[in-house]
C-alpha cells in the first residue's frame, strides 16, 4: 500500500513556468514532508523539507505548500529552469522513535524546456 | 567532507545467487538505511543500521540482511536473487542515530539479475 501518493507522474513545462507537483497522506503520525531531486544515475538529494506545524516554506525558488487538515502538500517550483529537469520525490516520515525511515512517493518527471 | 560513498557502482548476478553490497557514510554520520529503487519509482526502506544493530526493517524477506561495521561503513547481502531484485540500491548515512532527519544518499549500485 503506497503511503505517500504522487501526482502527476510526468510534467511538461516552458522555461519559467511554475510547475505544481502534489502529494496526500493518510498517517497522521507523519511529521517531516521532505522532497528529493533526483537525476539520472544518482540518488536523491534533498530539495526542501517542512514540518505540519507550518503551511508554507521558500528556500529559493522551491516552496512547499501544506494542507495538514486535507492531509496533501505540493511543491512549486518558481521560475523553472531547464537544470531543473529531473525526477522529483515527496516523502513523509514519522516521528522519533524508531528508523524514521522515509515513506517516498512515485515519483514525478519534470522536463523544463528552454 | 565526503559524501556517501557505495560499491560496486554496477552488478549483474544470476537468479539464485548471492550478492553483498557496500556504504560508506559520509563523515560524521553514524546511522545507515538502505533503500530499493525500482525503475521509476520511489525508493522503499529495507531497513537502517545504528550502533551495529538493526533499527527498523520494512516489508522486506530475511534473504535481505546487513550489517554495520564500528566505522559506521555497512553492507547490504541478498540470498537467492530473484529477478525481481533487479533494482537501484540506495544507501542513506545521517547523523545522531535515529533522531535526525538529515539523510544524505549514495548514488547507489545498480543491480541486474539475469
């Protein structure tokens, strides 16, 4: 049972659109919403993360949005960038006990074009 | 600083085989996860190493053991490969053991079963 969903899984936009990719959940008990990029031949890295006690965090041109009470957050990318074309993962994690170990979403692959 | 470091970069067995993946985390991160990902999905926890000892495993068999060795370095071992154990194998460092979120991943060792 796939724990984070992700939509779209592909996404097409021109250079300096916005693209909006969005995440649900269902376990409250997760408390850390992380997003990966990833590129071709190489692991994911982290782009951004939040906390649910917040609705809103920028760093950069990513900001993530999150909606505890319908249980989905989105990142938007501002201005995109062709070097922005890559694989993006959210993730959710929960709690200090145990692995914390992340739950990922499918995946979304973003083309950027010039 | 280093980052996380796994070997070999990329491998071919035979279904039934055995085979024993490598990490290194990255300097001052003394808890290890490994994670498989499948062609375009997300990557799924198999489990985490802390203080040489197992800290959380998901829904993977026993075939899929580890270990973690007093320099914080870990290996991954599969028994009797599968063809459905083609995959990337992830390996996340982060520090503080258990309590931090600050997973940094390897570029990861492609496996084919043949």
């Amino acid at each position: 049972q796939q724990q984070v969903k992700q939509s779209p899984q592909s996404l097409i936009v021109q250079k300096g659109g916005i693209p909006i990719i969005n995440c649900a959940y269902e376990n409250t008990a997760f408390d850390y919403f992380p997003w990966y990029q990833q590129f071709p031949g190489k692991g994911p890295a982290l782009l951004i993360a939040i906390r649910p006690d917040v609705s809103e965090k920028k760093e950069g041109r990513f900001t993530i949005s999150f909606n505890k009470s319908a249980k989905q957050f989105s990142l938007h990318i501002m201005d995109s960038q062709p070097g922005d074309s890559a694989t993006y993962f959210c993730a959710a994690s929960r709690g200090q006990t145990g692995a914390n170990n992340l739950f990922f979403g499918t995946g979304t692959r973003l083309t950027v074009i010039p | 600083e280093t980052g996380v470091t796994q070997s070999p970069t990329h491998l071919i067995k035979t279904r039934g085989q055995q085979v024993t993946l490598r990490c290194s985390s990255q300097s001052g991160h003394n808890t290890v996860s490994w994670y498989q990902q499948a062609l375009g999905q997300g990557p799924q926890f198999i489990f985490q190493y802390y203080r040489e000892e197992e800290n959380g495993r998901g829904n993977f068999p026993p075939r899929f053991s580890g270990l973690q060795f007093p320099n914080y370095s870990s290996e991954l071992n599969v028994n009797a490969l599968e063809l459905d154990d083609s995959a990337l194998y992830l390996c996340a460092s982060s520090p503080q053991g258990a309590r931090s979120y600050g997973y940094t991943f390897g570029s990861g060792t492609r496996l084919t079963v043949v």
